[in-house]
C-alpha cells in the first residue's frame, strides 16, 4: 500500500456495526483477509419470483482480488470473484445484470428494476466467519464465543473476458490451496470453461466483526462466592484442523490406481501444516488478548 496507509470502508446505515461496536472493523485488510480466510463464503441475494418471498444463501468458493491491478494487497480496494455453474440461478440472475465486463467500481446503491437487478449487477451480500473459541463464563447469559466475521455488500456481474475468466479461475483455486492451479492440468478445455462461470462483485461497502479474550462475567455473579466455588469459566479454543493429505485409493479401469503419484506434493502437505499451525496458533493467542477487556 506504501506510505503506512490504512484504508477503510466508509460507515453508512447499510454497513455500521451497531451492536458491540467495539468489536467492529471496517479497515480493508483485516476485513478482505477473513474473506479469503474462509474456505467457503455465503452469497445471498433475492430472486424476482414473486411466489418465494426469502432471500437466497449460497455457500459458495470465492476470493477478493483484483483484476485490474493483480499486485495490489488485501489492504486496497478488491472485488470478489465467486465460482459457480454456468446455469444456476444465481449466475442465470447476474447474466441479466450489467455492466458484464467493466472493471471500474460502480456508484453507490441505486433502484433495482423489476427482476431485483441494478444498471450495476445484482445487489449481493457476501458473508464469512471463522470460530475461534467457546467461551465459558458464570451464567448462560454471558456465554460467547471468540470469533472473526466480515460481511461484503455489492453489485454481481458475470465475466465473458476469457483472459480475466482464466484469471479469477486461478485466483480461485490457489485460494482452496495455494499454488494449486499450477500444479493441475491446465488450462481447462473448451467445455469447463463452458460450462463455469465466474462472477465479479464490485465491492461499495463492508465491516467485519472480532471478539477476542476470555469470560466477562458481570459483577452481580462475581460478587457470588457460592457461584465461582462451582462455576467453571474459560475458554475451548476452536480452529479449522487441516490434517494430513491422504492419496486418492480409487481405481479406473479394472484395477488400475486412479492416483499414481504415491507422494503428497510438498505445496499440499506444507499448506495443510502452515494452515493447521497458523489457526491453531491464532485461536491460542485469542484467548489471552485482553485488547477488548
């Protein structure tokens, strides 16, 4: 980012954090980083089916990057481009949006037309939280939980650029596992790149959430002497445990091995160990970070 600047998201009615705002984060780095932290995001939107009154979620695999400038960090404006089938609803929906292949941000939010969609795209939220602890206190009421949360809004649009498609292609598997895509068959052929689409949210707005620390029992149930004689209080720390890989023992063709590569790959074992270390390591030090207390 260069000069020690940090950018954030600008507070609106849409994106401030009301609730345990000491809590809240709007600053672009942290908030793009549980993004692409999250091994899975939720997408909602609505749908222009009068008979189906409830907004849409879709767990889906997606990244904040940007095409338009591929060395910028997550602390500078990004979109996110999401990974899906070519026909499913949500794709459908945000082929009917426009602009398709603009790379430039979008005004702010403007009316929708009669299928739910902008001149900009289709109006999506894009949510992720990652667990971090169980936090125990005196009485149920005070219970909490150690977490990471960050929520997106903005407008979807489809990518037909087959250069930017291949590109956000990559960026999205090499965020299921780094350096994965070079290490596959590639390019995909004419029909996966068919039959996927990608989409490009043009980020307007966003704020995350964090708590971290320990129990903060309230001092009506602190000055109880017979309550913490027989209350425990604490924290279980909590982290996505990736494991060891293990080889694929299928067979094709009789009784040949599907995999014949009988080693794991040193870019997979050595993500699987740096994301095990590195969560478990974050979840440990979250229960002692009294920075909220």
């Amino acid at each position: 980012m260069g000069h020690g600047r940090t950018l954030e998201y600008p507070k609106t009615p849409v994106n401030r954090v009301n609730r345990y705002n000491q809590r809240a984060t709007y600053d672009l780095e942290q908030i793009h980083t549980i993004i692409n932290t999250s091994t899975v995001v939720h997408v909602s939107f609505n749908t222009p089916d009068a008979s189906n009154p409830f907004p849409v979620t879709l767990p889906m695999v997606g990244v904040a990057a940007s095409f338009e400038h591929p060395s910028a960090s997550l602390g500078e404006p990004l979109d996110v481009y999401l990974h899906g089938y070519v026909s499913s609803r949500l794709m459908n929906l945000s082929r009917n949006a426009g602009p398709q292949n603009s790379t430039s941000s979008p005004p702010p939010p403007a009316a929708t037309d009669g299928d739910g969609t902008t001149a900009q795209g289709l109006p999506v939220t894009i949510s992720a939280t990652l667990v971090d602890g169980l936090v125990l206190t005196l009485t149920p009421n005070t219970h909490d939980v150690n977490y990471r949360s960050a929520t997106l809004f903005g407008y979807a649009s489809l990518v037909t650029s087959v250069e930017e498609k291949l590109w956000a292609m990559e960026q999205v598997t090499n965020s299921v596992v780094r350096d994965r895509w070079r290490h596959t068959r590639v390019p995909p052929d004419g029909a996966e790149m068919q039959s996927t689409s990608i989409l490009r949210v043009k980020v307007v707005g966003g704020s995350g959430k964090v708590r971290v620390g320990g129990p903060r029992d309230e001092l009506k149930d602190l000055k109880r002497e017979d309550i913490r004689d027989t209350v425990w209080t604490g924290v279980i720390p909590v982290w996505e445990c990736f494991g060891e890989p293990v080889g694929y023992k299928g067979v094709v063709q009789g009784d040949e091995k599907a995999n014949r590569v009988e080693n794991v790959p040193e870019h997979v074992r050595e993500f699987a160990r740096e994301m095990r270390e590195q969560n478990e390591k974050y979840a440990l030090a979250a229960v002692v970070d009294t920075s909220q207390d």
